[in-house]
C-alpha cells in the first residue's frame, strides 16, 4: 500500500509539482514581453524608426519564442523535467564534490593541524600533553606560534549510552560526545567559527560557551540528535560510558543548548566539556582508590592553528626533539591531509562520480533537448520556411530555434538549483555518509551554475537542428509540398 | 501599362542537379510582366510554374539569364540582399496557407512588418487596413486552427499586402478551397489589382481561375507555349524578344 502511495506521488504529483513553477516562469516571461512590448512601443516613439523598430521587434521575437514552446507543452514539458531531474543529480554530486574538496584542500594560509599518536590508531594521548604541546607551539618563533587561548583545542571521544545496559544500545539511546574545552567551539570548530556563522547563529554558539563554562555538566547536542534521542533543551540525563572504553563513569549532564540550523554538519554531535571528564576520572580514582584505565591516555587528538607550512615544520620539528614527547611519540599533518587519508578508501566512487556520471548526465542531458528540438524542427520546416520568405534572416531563424530551447534549458536548470538550494538546504542538507561527514549542503554557487548549465546543454542540444532550421531552403520545403 | 515592364525575365535557364542527374526545368524563357497585370501560369504538373514563380519572387537564382524587378536585378542579389528585398517588395500566398498556428491572424499579418523600420503606430495602421481590406476585422485575436479555409488564406493575403509590396505572387491559391471559397479570394485578388493596382502573378490548374486573369501563360516543361491576353490566344513564337 506505501509503496503504490510512493510511487504515485513520484510519478504524478512530483512532475506536476515541478511543472508548476515552469509554467509560471513561462506566463511571467509572456507577460514581461507583452509589457516590455507595449512600453518600448511607447519609449521608442520618438527614436528613428530604424532604431525603434529593431527595439520593438525584440519583445514580438520572445512572445513568438514563448508561444513556440507553449505550442507542444508536452514535449516542452518533458525536455524540462528531464533537464531538471539531470541538473538535479548533477547539483547532489557536485555539492558533495566540493565540499570534500574543501574539506581535503590546503588552504594556503591559517591552516589547521592536527598532532597524533605516531604509530597508534585511534590516537592516545597523556592530558600532560595539552600543557605540553600548546606551549611548544606558543613558544614558535614570532609570526609562527599560536594563541594558546584561541589556536588550539582538544578532542576525546567519549562514546555514551542513555541505557546503563550495553546490549541495549540503539541510535535512539546513543551519544557519541566530543569531549573538549568549550572556548574551542568558538574559535577551532571547522563551520562554526564566530565570523562565519550568521551573528544570530554566533550569539547562540557564545551562549552556549557560557552555558558550558558555568555549568561543567552542560552538554551541546544537535537539534536532530535532540529528536532521535526525544529530549528537549534544559533535561537532565544520566549518561553511561561504553564499557569497553571509559568503563563504569558516567555522567549526570543537562542540555544546555543546541549547534545553529546552519551548521548542519555537526548533526549527530554533541559536546561534553572535557573539564567533566577530567572530574568523572579523578572521582573514579578517589572512590575505588586506583587509576582509571583511560586516565591517562584520554586526549585523542590536539589541533593546533599555524600560520602557515613553515609554522608547521617548526612545530613538527620541536615535537621530535628527543626527549620531549616520548610515551607515546606524534606526529603532526595538516588536517586537511588527516581527511584526505580518510578519503583515499573513497577515492574511486568520488573519481567516478566527478569524471564518468557527471559527463555521461550531462551527454544524456544534450541528447535529450537535441532529441525534442529536432523532432519540433522537422515538424515546422515549412513555418521556417515561410519565416525566410518573408525575409526574415537565416541567423534570426537560428535565434528562435536556439532561444526555445534555452529558455526551457535556463528555467529548468535555473528552478532546479534555486528549489535544491533553499529546499534541501532548509531540510538539512543531504545525507550522504562518506568518511565521518554526514551531510553536505547545496553550495550557494549553484544559483547560478544551475542556469548555466541548462543553457549550454541546451545550445549544445539545438545547436544542430537549430543549424539546419536556418538553413532551410525555402525553394525545396516548398517544391515538396506543392 | 505602356510603362516599362515591372518583371522582366530574359534568356532564363534553370536546372537541378539530383545526384549525377541534371534536370532542366525552365528552357530559355522570356516574359515581361507590366504593372498592374494580372497574370494567370498554367501548364501541367512537373513543368515548371513554382520553379518560374520562385524564382520571380527571389526565392532561388536562375542557372543562367537575368530578371529584373522594378529597377532592380535579383538574379544579381546575394542571399541576405535577396531576404530583405522580399520584405519590402513581394507579397506571397501559398496554397496551403502556412501561417504560424501559435500566432493570431493579427501577429502573423503583422510578421513581415518586424522586419521593417516602422513606428509602432504605422505598424499597427498597417496591419489593420490590410485585415480590413481580406473582411477580417472581427478575427484579429482568433489562431489559424480557429478559422475556416477561405478564412486563413484571407489572412494570408493580408500577411502578403501588408507591406505594400511591388509584386504578389500566389502558388495555386485557391488550390486547397471549395469553389465558393476561391471566388472569394479570386475577388480579392482582382480588388487589389484595381484598387491598388498591384501586379499579381497567380499559379493554378483551375481555369475557371485562370479566366479571372487578364493575362494567361502556359508552361510546358519549361517552355512557354502559350501567352494569351484576354482570351486572345497568342503563340509565343511571334511574341516580341
Ligand atoms: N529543389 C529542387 N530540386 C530538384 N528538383 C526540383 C526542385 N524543385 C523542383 N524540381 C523539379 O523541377 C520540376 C518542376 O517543378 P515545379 O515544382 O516547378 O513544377 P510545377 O509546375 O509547379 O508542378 P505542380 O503543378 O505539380 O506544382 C519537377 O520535375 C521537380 O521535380
Ligand atoms: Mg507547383
């Protein structure tokens, strides 16, 4: 029964919903040239006629255009939506391409490093090694070290349960926290930095800072985390560990606030202040009266901003000064390098989005409109001919063929990545899990692209048949037919 | 009609080539056509009438020899020159109509006259005077597939006077229309050629149209055989160089 429901909305309601906007855009373009028609009429009074005239002629050139692709709505109708559904799959892969590339390039200047355990995976580090590696890298020369209030951060991962009992782990009852200093969230999250966020979105991340700093057990979560996990801001939860990592802590957390709409990449996150982990590790210490396992080997991962490649070796190269960081020795890679490691497992369906499907949607694209344009061609070879008989110029029957389809490539290429862009953006993205991104958004980019793109596979597509329209010969069309 | 010829056709050949074969369709042809006449072009099929029209009306260049319209020789023309030499001075009328089914009767009378340097105002004076003239004035906003046969080729001679052209020439007109039907664009055809005094040459295979002419040729492949000025046969072997 869901399955029929489905398939009726893909099939009927889902071309008509697309449809509308197209016919909407045609009967606002009709009505623009009729407008601009009667008012270059007026306008255009007291030119010369030569002038006025060619200005006229315009708008009269784009309503015969207009009624042209309204003549076979059908056909026009289907072009636009295959051209749409393509520019669509287009806009997805491309979306995901760039924001891995981003995530993957390296930025030329202030860049993010990452500092590791050298030969372990997942990396451990010892807490003494926060005090240690922020003051190697303030300690650079000037112009190289960082701010030890504002370049670096610390990560651990703290897998938890809202259900003391392992086997009873479930999405709804997991949270899988970053465990840090709050202040980095202002200043080292990647997205979340305060001059790139909206300024409402950044008085929201500033006020949960606050919030975590007045209330260790202050936790940040996702709206969306917040849903599947059914709690609302200012609950109070107890939290247990995984057993097989921080064993027998747990935490009593509040939830103080949420990550902006915006940044949508950190759904399924959420952030533990590390102050409460330290806490939750020396309580364990003082009741049971022995370390805890995870004590000191908690940090898992140290960033650390730096100006630039140079800072980076200098780091690097004070990290191996024998004796310094020993149990366990790091090492240290940009973190885009980090990411692109990651990526490399995924290096074949990304190679294969970016340089097999995206040509061959775009091929299909072209033979489409080509498809369409030439059959609406051959059916009207007369009309071109009596066009030319009347004098109209071979380039000016070229315009109204090439104009058909650009209008209908433009519009479909256009609505599609304007709907992608404020519709899958507002609906959080897409969920596309690759490496440990979930979600990529539609880049503002594609607003014009989409547009773009529709017209060159629409020239590329009518550039034949628009050709042999002008070329008609009107002596043959009409020794034919007589 | 003393004047100087307003069509003058000389020493005209024509031919196509189809793969390796040539066929000739118009054989050393001489006709002049005087203002205002109203000239009738028979001959069976295949002889060459749309190939000679066509060719008066430069839609196609002659293989060899000249024509010359008004002052003007369009056998000399290049294509574009040819183009808006149409615009401005021949008027056409097709058997079949062929106007733009998206267009109403008045945007397609009204097509000739975009390519030309007018006002809007002049622009409009025009398009309504000649659908005034076909009887049409209360169908300017109807599209072809809303009017009747004899309907559409009234609209169809607007669209080929509304430049107030030098020259019409109509490829069986009333070809495709019931006799009641044609009268009527026989009609109008002879109101344009008095009141206005237009030159019109007609193709057609109906005499009862033919009669309508002042003047008839008959073709026959590719020579003319006969030139006759109002019923008075006259062989075209004795007809002037
Ligand atoms: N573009 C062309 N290419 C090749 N042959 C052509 C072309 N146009 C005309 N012909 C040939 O020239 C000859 C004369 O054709 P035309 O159309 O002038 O005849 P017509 O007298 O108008 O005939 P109908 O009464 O059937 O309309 C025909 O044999 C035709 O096949
Ligand atoms: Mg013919």
């Amino acid at each position: 029964m869901k399955i029929v429901l489905v398939l009726f909305l893909v099939l009927f309601v889902g071309p008509f919903v697309l449809l509308l906007p197209f016919f909407g855009m045609l009967g606002a373009m009709e009505l623009c040239a009729r407008v601009g028609g009667r008012l270059s009429e007026s306008l255009t009074a007291t030119l010369p006629p030569k002038f006025g005239a060619a200005v006229i002629a315009i708008p009269k050139f784009a309503i015969i255009i207009l009624k042209s692709i309204r003549r076979n709505l059908l056909r026009s109708s289907l072009s636009y939506l295959a051209v749409f559904v393509m520019v669509l799959v287009i806009t997805g892969i491309w979306s995901i391409l760039t924001f891995l590339d981003a995530a993957t390039s390296a930025k030329a200047a202030n860049f993010k490093a990452l500092v590791t355990d050298k030969f372990q995976i997942p990396s451990q580090m010892p807490p003494s090694y926060i005090g240690e590696l922020t003051r190697e890298a303030a300690n650079l020369p000037a112009g190289m070290r960082a701010d030890p209030a504002k370049d670096v951060m610390t990560w651990s991962f703290v897998g938890t349960s809202l259900d003391p009992d392992p086997s009873k782990r479930s999405q709804e009852n997991m949270i899988i926290f970053f465990s840090m200093d709050p202040r980095g969230l202002l200043n080292m999250m990647d997205d979340l930095e305060q001059d790139r966020l909206s300024p409402a979105d950044a008085k929201q991340m500033r006020e949960n800072v606050a919030a975590m700093q007045t209330n260790i057990k202050g936790i940040v979560l996702s709206e969306e985390k917040l849903r599947t996990i059914n709690r609302k801001v200012g609950d109070r939860l107890k939290v247990y560990c995984f057993p097989g990592q921080y064993k027998d802590i747990e935490f009593d957390v509040e939830i103080v606030g949420t990550f902006p709409r915006s940044a949508g990449r950190y759904d399924g996150s959420a952030i533990l202040n590390l102050e409460y982990l330290q806490k939750s590790l020396d309580a364990y210490e003082r009741k049971t009266g022995k370390q805890h396992p995870m004590s000191n080997r908690y940090i898992n991962l140290f960033w650390v901003r730096v100006p630039n490649e140079d800072a980076m070796r200098a780091l690097a190269e004070s990290l191996d000064k024998p004796g310094r960081f020993s149990t366990p020795p790091v090492k240290i890679e940009r973190g885009s390098s980090a990411v692109s490691s990651f990526l490399d497992a995924y290096k074949d369906i990304i190679a294969g989005m970016r340089y097999l499907l995206v040509p061959a949607i775009v091929a299909v694209m072209i033979l489409v409109i080509a498809n369409a344009i030439s059959i609406s061609v051959r059916e009207r070879r007369p009309e071109m001919a009596v066009l030319k008989v009347l004098g109209f110029q071979p380039w000016q029957v070229l315009i109204l063929i090439l104009g058909e389809a650009l209008i209908v490539g433009v519009l479909a290429g256009g609505l599609c990545t304007t709907l992608a862009y404020y519709g899958v953006n507002a609906r959080g993205g897409i969920q596309f899990p690759i490496a440990f991104f979930g979600k990529f958004f539609i880049p503002v980019e594609s607003l014009w692209w989409g547009p773009v793109l529709g017209a060159i596979a629409a020239i590329a597509g009518s550039v034949v048949p628009a050709w042999s329209a002008r070329s008609v010969r009107v002596s043959e069309v009409f020794a034919k037919i007589a | 009609m003393t004047n100087k010829p307003i069509v003058q056709v000389r020493d005209l050949y024509k031919s196509f080539t189809r793969g390796a074969e040539k066929i000739e369709v118009l054989t050393d042809l001489n006709v002049d056509v005087a203002e205002g006449e109203f000239l009738a072009l028979m001959g069976p099929s295949g002889s060459g009438k749309t190939t000679l029209l066509n060719l008066i009306a430069g839609l196609d260049q002659p293989t060899s020899g000249k024509i010359l319209v008004g002052d003007q020789e369009i056998s000399a023309m290049t294509e574009s020159q040819l183009a808006r030499w149409r615009t401005r001075h021949v008027g056409f009328v097709f058997q079949f109509y062929h106007l733009l089914p998206v267009l109403t009767a008045y945007e397609n009378v009204e097509l000739p006259l975009l390519l030309m340097p007018l006002t809007a105002a002049e622009r409009k004076r025009q398009v309504l005077n000649a659908l005034e003239l076909v009887q049409l004035s209360n169908r300017l906003s109807h599209r072809p597939g809303m009017l009747s046969g004899g309907q559409q080729q009234r609209v169809g001679i607007a669209r080929a006077i509304v430049t107030d052209p030098t020259l019409i020439v109509a490829d069986e007109p009333t070809g495709d229309l019931d006799s009641k039907s044609a009268n009527e664009i026989l009609s109008l055809l002879d109101l344009l050629r008095e009141s206005l005094n237009k030159t019109i040459i007609m193709v057609t295979h109906d005499p009862h149209a033919a009669e309508r002419a002042q003047r008839l040729l008959h073709l026959e492949k590719g020579r003319l055989v006969m030139d006759s000025t109002q019923g008075e046969p006259r062989p075209t072997v004795a007809f002037p160089r």
